[in-house]
C-alpha cells in the first residue's frame, strides 16, 4: 500500500506549476524539474502500484493467515507488531516489511542510492 500524497494529487499539483511557472525565471527551471519529477512518479505508480499492492495482499495475507482488504490487513499488522505478537524473529515478517519497502522505494525513489545497491546486491 502506497502513502499519501495519492498519484493524482502529485499530478494536480505537477500541473499546476507548469502553469503557473514563469519562462525564464531559474524559479521556473526548478520548478519545471520539480514537476517533471512529480509526473514521473505519478507514471511509475501507475504502472507498479497495483501489481505491488496484490503482492502485498497475498503476502499479509499467508503472514497473518487472515484474509482482508489491503488497510484491514496493515491494520492487523500494526496491532500485532504493537502488542508483540509478531517481532522481527517470526517467520515471514522481515522478508514482508523488505519486500514492501523495496516496492515503495521502486515506486517513490528509484535512484536512491541504497536502493540501488539493494537491487544489486540482492540484500
């Protein structure tokens, strides 16, 4: 499950700075970049999120053998952390919260350089 701002916020307000940004000012180069960034994520969470957040669905889903929405699921999930249930050490869990951060970052920051290095590594 992806965070807020949703896609189509980042694209109102990418839009938005386009229209508002003035040619030649360097305001209006940064704020040119900024918005191209923000379509550009608005474009990847198109495509990725929804294979992700199934993904994340069947994993909650085997990890809390509970069947659920996405929110329902996480929900659990927040519980059982907070009330110890499930630590670090349970089967599954680790592997969950990496492969989930994993997606978030694919999504939100694809050259953050740990990422990166993740990928590479395979860690």
């Amino acid at each position: 499950m992806q965070d807020h701002p949703s896609p189509e916020t980042i694209h109102d307000l990418a839009n938005a700075l386009l229209k508002e940004a003035d040619p030649g000012s360097a305001r209006a180069k940064f704020e040119t970049r900024m918005a191209t960034s923000a379509l550009d994520l608005v474009k990847r969470s198109a495509e990725l999120q929804p294979g992700y957040d199934a993904k994340e669905l069947i994993r909650l889903t085997v990890l809390l053998d509970e069947r659920g929405d996405l929110d329902a699921l996480n929900r659990r999930l927040c519980d059982r952390i907070r009330n110890g249930s499930l630590t670090l050490s349970s089967p599954g869990l680790a592997a969950h919260l990496r492969a989930t951060t994993m997606e978030k970052l694919a999504i939100d920051q694809p050259s953050y350089a740990a990422y990166r290095r993740a990928l590479e590594t395979g860690e």
